[in-house]
C-alpha cells in the first residue's frame, strides 16, 4: 500500500478523492445552511453534519500531512516555474485546510462548549481566547472558504490542462497507482 | 452630642429644598442590568442581556415627573449564553451590529406617578436603526446612603417590544414576536 515514486499509492489516492468530495460537500452545505429557516427542519442537522464532517475531515488531514511528508512522491510535470507555482498552491491549499479547522472549531467552541462528532464523541472547547471570538473566526471561516473553492477549481482546471493539453499522467496518476 | 448632631443633619437633609439630583448608573459595579427574554417556540423563556452599556439619570423623590434617563447600550456586547446564537443574533438576521452599532433610550416624560414611587417612563429607544416610543413600567425599589459614602437610587423596568417594530422579520415563529426588556438600575449620585 505503500507509495511508489512512479504514482500515488491508494492511500493517497483515496485521503484526495475523499477530501474532494469533502470540501466540495462541507462548502456547499455551509453556504446553505447558514440561511435557513428557524422552522426548517435542518436549522440543527445541517450544522451539525457539517461540524461532524469537517472535525473528522481534520483528522484524516493531519493524517495525510504525516503520510505526505513521509513517502516518496512522484516526479513533477511541467517547466520550473509550473512547479514552483503548483508547489505555492497545494501548500496554500493545505495552510488553507488548516486554518478553516481551526476558525470552524473557534466559533463552536467560543463559549466552552465541546463539538459533538456524529453524536459519537465530543471534541472538548478551550473557551474564549479572544474577544468576540465567534464573530471574528466566523469572518474568517466564511471568506477562507471562498478562497478555498477558488483555489480547488483553479487545481482542477490545472488537472484537466496537463490531462487534455499536456496529455501527461498528472490527472491519471490521481486516478490509479 | 454625637447622636444628636447627626439626627440635625438627617434632618437637614430631609428638609432641604428639593431639586433632581443626578445619578451615574452604576455599570462599572454591575449594579444595573440590561435582561431580555423572549419566548422559545412557545414553550419556555429564552433570557439573555445586553452587557456593555451606560447612562445617567436626574431623580427626586419628591418631583419624579421631573425625572429623565438616557442609557446608551452597545448592541453587540448581548449574551445569550451560547456563543453561536448570540453570533447569530449580531449578524444581519436579528441585531446587525456591525450597521447599527448603537442602541439608545432616551426618556421624553414620566406619568401615572403612584403613592409608593412607581410610574410609567415615556422615551424613545432606538434599536436596530429605528426609533420608536416606549412606556416602560418603573417600579422605585429603593433609595438610601451606601456603606461607602455614596448615595444610591434604584428602579426596576418593564416593557414590551415587537421586534418588527424595530424592523427585525427574522421568524421565530408566532409566540415570539415580542421581546419582553427587563431593567435594573442602580444610579450613584453625583
């Protein structure tokens, strides 16, 4: 299961798909719930899917910066300055992970209260660290998310380009070992 | 001699010529409080209040129609207890404090002043960028020297409001359409 250095091993392959799936699903319900109605009847589980996801979504990422640093890894494509700058965005991406886990974790937990996972476990909260802290990650988390999405498209779109301009095994790599 | 020249000066005090005196209310000791409540779903009372706010009062026991109140309140300092709802009550749904960053009574007059120091304080409060007359229902609790030197005065407040009213359409359903501001004041005289 381990990577080899021509591709991505399995594990990689799956923790990116995954993730994908993730991010894409965490943005598109917190852009939706954060509008809906007292009387709906996802006013509570829609923010708690998406609480639940995006802890455990932390977890696995911590998981994949470890597995990331500590195997080999398949050659770049392209010329020097396509790689610096794909270099710059997947750790943007990454630093972007973070800190959405982070300033999500700070808004539930502003008062103490713990995040509950799936009604399986409770992530306990440090309380307040800063004044209005709820508000001020809230701002964060919203405009990260943003950032995030546009990003991933940009990485998608620059998936396709080595895919179907290039014709390298950028994208195929992704796909399978 | 001691006794009997404080007992002169009570009763200098007591017989001195009446005029409103001005009281500082006393939210630096947190001897005043901004309280709401409002219904949750019909079923129960959700309370909370508003933290950060000042004002100044003038009061005579003897002349409360005289009496006037401004209370400046910062919108944003309100606490419900829960960290997410009270970031859901600032944002634009409810508060929207981030545009309306004060909220603000100010008395206009005092009626139906009553035997035992109750009456009705006129004002407008201006809350969520709208300005409309109140009635709040005061109840005198009391006033007196404090151990410190000071001179103290307090009142318990009532009064309802709608929060359309105030331009707030966020449903929360039919029981809690109003929102129910209770009040306690403790001035210091200055």
């Amino acid at each position: 299961m381990n990577d080899k250095a021509r591709s991505w091993g399995w594990t990689t392959i799956t923790i990116h798909w995954l993730s994908a799936i993730a991010v894409v699903g965490l943005f598109g319900l917190g852009w939706w719930m954060v509008d809906l109605t007292y009387y709906s009847d996802w006013y509570k589980t829609a923010p708690h899917i998406h609480k639940s996801v995006g802890i455990l979504l932390a977890a696995l990422t911590l998981f994949r910066l470890f597995w990331r640093a500590t195997r080999p890894r398949p050659e770049a494509s392209g010329s020097q300055l396509e790689q610096r700058l794909s270099m710059l965005a997947h750790t943007v991406i990454y630093l972007l992970l973070i800190l959405l886990f982070t300033s999500g974790y700070l808004i539930s937990t502003a008062d103490g209260r713990g995040i509950e996972i799936f009604n399986w476990f409770t992530l306990p909260g440090f309380g307040s660290l800063i004044e209005n802290q709820e508000d001020i990650a809230g701002t964060v988390h919203e405009w990260l998310a943003y950032v995030l999405i546009g990003l991933a498209l940009l990485h998608a779109l620059a998936a396709l380009k080595h895919h179907f301009i290039d014709k390298d095994k950028t994208l195929i790599r992704m796909l399978k070992p | 001699m001691k006794k009997l020249s404080l007992s002169l000066i009570t009763l200098a005090a007591m017989s001195a010529p009446t005029f409103a005196a001005d009281y500082i209310i006393d939210s630096k000791g947190a001897h005043a409080a901004i309280n709401f409540k409002i219904q949750h779903l019909g079923y129960s009372w959700l309370t909370g209040r508003f933290n950060t706010f000042d004002g100044n009062f003038s009061y005579d026991a003897d002349n409360p129609q005289a009496s006037s109140i401004t209370v400046n309140i910062d919108p944003a300092s309100i606490d419900s207890n829960h960290a997410e709802r009270d970031k859901h009550l600032r944002n634009e749904d409810f508060l929207h404090v981030t545009k309306f960053d004060k909220a603000r009574f100010v008395s206009t007059k005092v009626t139906d002043v009553e035997e035992d120091g109750d009456f009705h304080l006129h004002g407008d409060l201006t809350l969520h960028g709208v300005t409309k007359p109140v009635v709040i229902d005061v109840e005198k609790i009391g006033e007196g020297e404090d151990p410190w030197g000071g001179y103290r005065v307090g009142f318990a407040g009532e009064t309802k409001i709608a929060l359309k009213d105030y331009g707030i359409d966020y449903d929360l359903g039919p029981a809690s359409t109003h929102v129910l501001l209770e009040l306690h004041i403790e001035g210091v005289r200055q």
